[in-house]
C-alpha cells in the first residue's frame, strides 16, 4: 500500500457553487471508500461508499452544515468510476467554508491517495452608497447648489472581502481616492466593515452645473467594479421682478391687463399671479422667455370682484429648483361694490335648540364700499320694524327677538343699500322647538255604523315633530288605554281605526276618545278628544241658490249638512213647475250641480237631497226657469258687443224706465182724485171688496203632479201650494194681478157690468198705492234673486209672471203682467 497527494487551490465568490476536485485511480483498479475533511479536524464532514454492492451511497457527519450542502459528482458517467477525476460539490459557498479540505480515496488494491485543496472565499461589495454633508442618500444628482456653495460628497462601499477600494473619477481624472483601513459600522444587529472617500468641491462655478462625479469600489477580480455616477445639480436665482398695470384703481367688471416680467434666474423662473386673502382666479396667459433664457414675461387678465377690495396682488418669481429663494412684486388693490350681505345667529345660540320664550339675536355681516346706507330687516320677505311690544327690536346690523313664539319662526333676511346697489341676503331659517298642541279643533265629532269602522286622525302642532302618541277610549268601567298596535304614528300624525263592534258592552261603543302627545319638550296640555256617536242619514243641504242659467241648463250650488258620519251623495231631482213632471236627474258627490236638457223659457222646481248608506235626507226646495233662446243669446254675447251697442242698449233701458215713472206718477195722482170721490161710498162697495178678498173666489190654476213623480216629491210640491205667500213691500213697482173671479179676470169668458169694472180698477189703485191687503194673497217671491234663487215657500196660487228682457244689474226684480178690464169713463185715462 502506497499513498499519493496533490495539492490544488480555488477561489470561489462567496453565494456560489464551489466544486472541489478529487483525484482517482486509473483501471482496472476502483475506489471503495471516498473521505472529505476540512483543516486539521479527524473525523469527515463527508464521506461516499464506493462498493459495488453500495454505489450511490453517500454520508454526512452528523451536524456538519458544510456537509449537507456537500454532493460528490463524477465528472462523467455516472455511477461507473472509470473517470479520472470527481468533483464535491458545495452548495452556498460562505467566508466561513475557506479553508484547506482533504480529499482521501481508498481502493482495493491501489495505495490510499490524499487530494490537498486550499479554498479561498470572495464576497462582492454588498452597497455602494453616496450621502452629501448632511448624511442624505443620494441617487442620481446631488444638489441643487448654489453659486460659490461647498460640495463634500462621501462614498461609502459596505462589505465584501477582501476589503474594497473607492476612487472618485471625473472626467478620467482621479480626484480622491479611499484609504485602505475598514472601517466598522453598527448595521442593526450585525457589524458592518466599510470603506469610504470624501469628495471635496469648494465654491461652484456656473461651469459645475450638470458636472458628473463618479465613485468607483472593487475588491476581487470576479466581479465587475461597483459605480455610482452623480451629476452636480445648480441653479441661479431671479434678480428682479415687476408688476405693470395694477398702478389705478379697479372697477368690479371691468377687466384689467397684467404683465409680470423677472430677469436672472437659470433656469427660467415660474411667475405666478396671486390676489391674497382672495378666492378669485386671475386668468393667467402662458409665460414667455427669451431666446437666452435671461427674461420671462406672463401676462394675465383680472376681472376684479368685491372679494378684491383692499386686496394684495402679487407676481411670484421663483426658480422651479431653488424653492426657497423668490422675488415677490405687491400691488395693493381698490375696488368699488355692493353690499355682501349674510344673516346669521348669535354664535352664542344654538340654532338647534331655541324653545319658546327665549330671547334670539340675528347679525346681518356686511362687506361694502362705499359703506352701507341703511339696513332693513325682513321676515318671510316683509319689512321688520322695531316693536317693543312685540319685543322686536331692529337696530342696524343687529335683530333681537325676545321672548320669541312659534309663529316669529321662519325665514329671516336682511336687505342692505349702499350708493352702488340694493342687496337681500339669502334667508336664515329660525326654527322654534315648542310641545305638541292640538292642530285642528280641541274636540270633533265623528259618526259610524256601529257595524262599521271609523279612522280618528289626531293631528297635533309640534316641534320636534317627532311625538309619541296615547291613546284612550272612555269605557263604563273608567278610562282605558288602547295598545300601541291599536294604532299607527308617523310623526306628528296619529291614526286610530276606531271599530265600535268590537267592544263587548253596548254602552260602551260610542262615546269619547282621547289622544294624547308628548316630544322632547314637553306633554300635549289639553288632549284632542273624539265624541265618537252613532251614524245616521243626512242632513238636509242649506243655502242653496242658483248660480248660472242658460236656455237649456241650471247650475245649482249647496252648503252641505251634516253627512250623518258616513259619505254622502247629492241628488238633484228637476220637475216642471207646472206639469210637475220629472224632466231631469242629477248626482254628485259635492253639493254643485250643473242640469242639462231643460227646455227653453220653462219654470222649474228642484228638490236637491244628500244621501247616505243610512239613508235620505229631507228636500231643499228651489225655484229656477230656463231662458229664453233670444234672452240667453243677449247674454252670451253681452261681454263682446261693442262699446256702441252697449251705449244703444243703455239708452234704450233708460228711456223706458223713465216713461215707466211717469205712468206710474199719472196713474198715482188719478188714483188719489177718484179715492176723494168715493169716500162716501155705498155700503154695497164694502161687500164687494170683501167678496174680492174671499176665499172662495180665489183662482187656483196649479196642475196636479204627473203619475211619474215619487211620493215624496208630491207632498212636498202640494205643500208648496198651501202655504201663504209673504206680503210685497208697499209702493212696489209693479204687483200680480189679484184674485177675482174668473169671468172678471179673463174677460173674454163673460161681459162683466160696468160697475164691478169700476170697482176692480179702484181695488188695483188702491192696491198701488198702499200694498195689498192682508186678505187680499199677492203672487210673488222673495226678490233676492232671478226668479226665485232661494228656497220656495209655498204659495196660494201659482204665479202669473210674464218674462220680459232681463236689464244688467237689476237682478232683483221681477215683472208681472196686470189684465185690468174697465171702462173709460169721461176724460178719464188708465194704464
């Protein structure tokens, strides 16, 4: 047995893959055994079984790192040791796998033969770093400098073995190179070996801007030196700056043209407009510079507001690199408005929380030039006075309101004048918080089937709005208060679903109703209370009247009764005044009505009733006629005749009034001569009158009601017909013709004797002049509107009305044909 060693060196950067070589033996000979070892120690860190029966099968000392990363290859086939050489491979080389490593190989019949290997470990520079004097990293540019400024850059290259050396380069030339000695830093928890050189450039010159330095560290010959190149940043500063254009003072509208022109700064400065203390926006052009880049020019338009007034403006020169050197041109400016006005409460009130009877104070902030000439407070956009009364006190920019209600709530304004302008700020809202109060009437009836439900609406005046709600039902064993579920709240507004059915004791189905409300302020003082009562029929409709006429149409409005607690329907039945035939139905859920189909010229009587589930009411009564066709067509066209047929028509009315007066003065004054003469009258005139005035001479032409009309409607059309008449007033203007006896009043039935002639014409004269008798029924009615608006009261006769030609404006007059037969008795005259 013989032995045999070699002795070989690498050198491996540290990171990487080392593969140490191990000699073997020629053929036909082959390992058995193969055995690595570091430095002096005795035991292997790595060991391969080479046997035939064990190829493949490798061995790391227990706890050896270095082993573990260890894998021996062959530097061709595998698993056949024909080949000369085989290499371990280590993975993740570190500084602390240097060393010298023994490779030993045992064979079967060859001598055991020892492989020396020195290893040798590089690290690469971790980081090369550049900071300036303030100890600032720095990347690509260092500055910005200014003109005659210091430069002290530091390069600084962080680990690597061997230790690395730094040079800074310029331009090829070598300025500073770095001391050999590392130098050892605190990194976090590890110490750090560095090397680092100061580059020193004292007082810049204009030729240094964009100069570039380069720091260079290299410590092994594995790697590519590590560079850093920086590029030295300078910049001058404007010298002067200037504002033309801003020297007068400016109007509000009026625009204004600015410049702003800087010189010196490299690069060229940024100009910028500003107006301090504004919000306005001065409209600035793009700015300009010259060719050498020495002077920049920027225009700029400003269209001065009320907001300028007093106002600084300002052209800023600034290097956009050398931020905190500027050159500023002021201009202080003056501008004429109006007010600016704005309402606003006392800082010391909250505005959401002022309750009744508490004092309130409003200022009225005001920005004007001129200054204000007079200040008017304004609530709900009417003027506010001062009243002491009322404690409205308003004193220039001040309102005080003292012990304020819900109703001083509201919009508040306050309207400001100088010499330019009147100006009304936009309104502040003054809310009044106050506890809930009944909103509709403090107690209502309500009515309902007991078999029905009825909805009891409890809307209460409340601020908060939000209110929480009670209700209670007065009930035979006392007081009672419904479940919440009973009802429903939204609001202010409560909604009970009042259902008398529901009760078990009769008397407990109707009667009263409590709600009751309470927010943040405080308890409803007096509840809202529903007298809840039994439904029933309708009442009968009120006032009834008419409100248009046509030939063919009746328009009819109605105040409504009571409903009888349910909806009602109105029904209009029309009949013909004399036939009494049903001509017309109408029916509405309001109490207005609007008939058709009426024939022209006719008189009318309608019965207009209100109906519910529960039944009818009684009928209103009112008379009503159609017009004729010509007396509807000089309606309708009334409004647009023109102004001269209008004068012809007056005219025309005019004369025949007066001719009318002067009959009526003749007709007077013979009546008086002729009641002179019969004052000794004979005992039989007496009786005669007295038989005029009698009963049973009486003319009574009314028809009976056709067979179509209902019930009802009968007895109240016969009871139309026994009532007396009320009397007409004295000296009327014209009179129904009074009753006589047929043959006396149609005269073409009978040739009457020439005294009772004399005798009904001497009855119409004294009818005339003094008013009917009691006795004597006169056949009229109430004059309040055409033709009877109002309700009709029966009358003994039906009327004896002729129509004549309505004139406008005298609507409460009605005219009647008088049939007079008599005889002319000497020089004597009658109308």
């Amino acid at each position: 047995m013989h032995e045999s060693t070699t002795t070989v060196s690498r050198t491996v950067l540290a990171g990487r893959t080392a593969r140490l070589p191990c000699e073997l033996p020629r053929p036909p000979d082959r390992p058995t055994l193969v055995l690595w070892y570091k430095n002096p120690d005795t035991k292997p860190f790595y060991s391969l079984d080479a046997r035939e029966n064990a190829i493949g099968r490798d061995k790391v000392l227990e706890g050896s790192e270095l082993g573990r990363r260890s894998r021996f290859r062959l530097e061709t086939l595998p698993y056949s040791f024909k080949a000369r050489v085989g290499f371990l491979e280590v993975k993740s080389i570190t500084l602390e796998d240097a060393g010298n490593y023994t490779c030993r190989v045992d064979f079967l019949t060859s001598q055991t033969m020892m492989s020396l290997l020195r290893l040798t470990v590089h690290e690469d520079i971790q980081r090369l770093t550049v900071t300036n004097a303030y100890d600032v990293l720095l990347d690509k540019k260092a500055g910005p400098y200014e003109l005659s400024a210091r430069v002290m850059l530091t390069c600084r290259a962080y680990g690597g073995f061997p230790p690395a050396v730094v040079r800074w380069v310029s331009q090829g030339e070598v300025l500073e190179s770095s001391i050999t000695q590392p130098v050892s830093t605190p990194s976090g928890r590890h110490i750090e070996n560095s090397v680092g050189v100061l580059l020193h450039l004292p007082g810049l010159k204009r030729e240094d801007n964009g100069r570039e330095v380069t720091c260079l560290a290299s410590n092994t010959n594995l790697t590519k030196p590590h560079a850093r190149t920086l590029t030295i940043d300078m910049y001058l500063p404007p010298l002067t700056v200037s504002v033309e254009g801003a020297d007068q003072p400016l109007q509000v509208g009026l625009e204004t043209a600015l410049v702003c022109r800087t010189t010196g700064s490299k690069p060229p400065a940024t100009l910028t407009w500003n107006i301090t203390g504004s919000g306005n926006a001065l409209t600035s052009l793009p700015q300009q510079s010259s060719l050498d880049g020495n002077t920049t020019v920027r225009r700029g338009r400003l269209s001065p507001t009320m907001d300028d007034n007093g106002q600084t403006l300002t052209c800023t020169a600034s290097n956009p690199q050398v931020f905190h050197f500027t050159l500023v041109a002021t201009h202080t400016l003056t501008v004429l408005f109006g007010p600016v006005v704005k309402v606003l409460l006392a800082p010391a009130l909250d505005p959401t929380n002022i309750r009744e009877g508490e004092d309130v104070y409003f200022e009225c902030h005001i920005k004007a030039n001129p200054p204000e000439t007079r200040v008017v407070w304004l609530h709900e956009g009417e003027p506010l006075l001062s009243d002491r009364s009322r404690g409205v006190l308003a004193q220039g920019r001040n309102l005080v309101l003292q012990r304020v209600s819900r109703q001083a709530a509201g919009k508040y304004q306050c309207r400001v004048t100088n010499t330019l302008a009147t100006v009304t700020s936009e309104p502040a809202a003054l809310d009044v918080l106050y506890p809930p109060e009944c909103s509709d009437d403090h107690e209502q009836a309500v009515s309902v089937a007991a078999t029905e439900e009825v909805e009891l609406r409890c809307v209460l005046e409340a601020n908060p709005a939000q209110v929480e709600f009670k209700w209670s039902v007065n009930t035979s064993q006392g007081w009672k208060e419904l479940e919440e579920s009973s009802y429903t709240t939204r609001g202010s507004v409560s909604t009970l679903r009042h259902r008398p059915h529901e009760f078990d004791f009769e008397e407990d189905r109707f009667g009263v109703v409590v709600c009751q409300g309470s927010n943040t302020l405080g308890h409803l003082d007096n509840p809202c209370v529903f007298t809840v009562t039994a439904a029933g029929p309708p009442e009968e409709p009120t006032s009834c009247s008419l409100v248009k006429q046509s030939a063919t149409s009746l328009g009819i409005s109605c105040h409504p009764g009571h409903d009888g607690g349910l909806p009602q329907t109105f029904l209009a039945t029309v009949r013909d005044a004399g036939s009494h035939e049903v001509v017309a139905n109408a029916s509405s859920p309001s109490a207005s009505f609007t008939v058709g189909g009426l024939a022209p010229g006719r008189d009318y009587l309608v019965l207009v009733r209100a109906v519910n589930t529960q039944g009818i009411s009684p009928p209103y009564l009112i008379h009503g006629f159609a017009l004729k066709v010509a007396e509807n067509k000089i309606n309708d066209t009334g409004l647009v005749e023109s102004s001269s047929l209008l004068v012809v028509f007056v005219g025309v009315v005019s004369g025949f009034i007066l001719v009318l007066v002067v009959l009526a003065a003749a007709t007077r004054s013979r009546c008086r001569r002729r009641g002179t003469s019969r004052d000794a009258a004979t005992p039989d005139n007496k009786h005669r009158v007295e038989a005029l005035s009698s009963p049973t001479s009486t003319a009574s032409p009314a028809a009976p009601p056709p067979d179509t009309a209902d019930e009802d409607d009968k007895d109240t059309v016969n009871r139309l017909e026994e009532v007396e008449q009320p009397q007409m007033p004295s000296r009327s203007v014209s009179h129904t013709l009074l009753s006589r006896p047929t043959s006396a009043l149609q005269g073409s039935a009978a040739t009457p004797d020439p005294t009772s002639l004399q005798e009904s014409a001497h009855l119409a004269c004294s009818t005339h002049l003094s008013g009917p008798s009691p006795s004597i029924p006169l056949h009229s009615t109430e004059a309040t509107s055409p033709r009877g608006s109002t309700s009709l009261r029966p009358q003994s006769q039906p009327l004896l009305s002729t129509d004549l030609p309505r004139v406008p404006g005298s609507s409460t007059h009605k005219y009647y044909t008088l049939k007079i037969n008599t005889t002319r008795q000497s020089n004597e005259s009658f109308v």
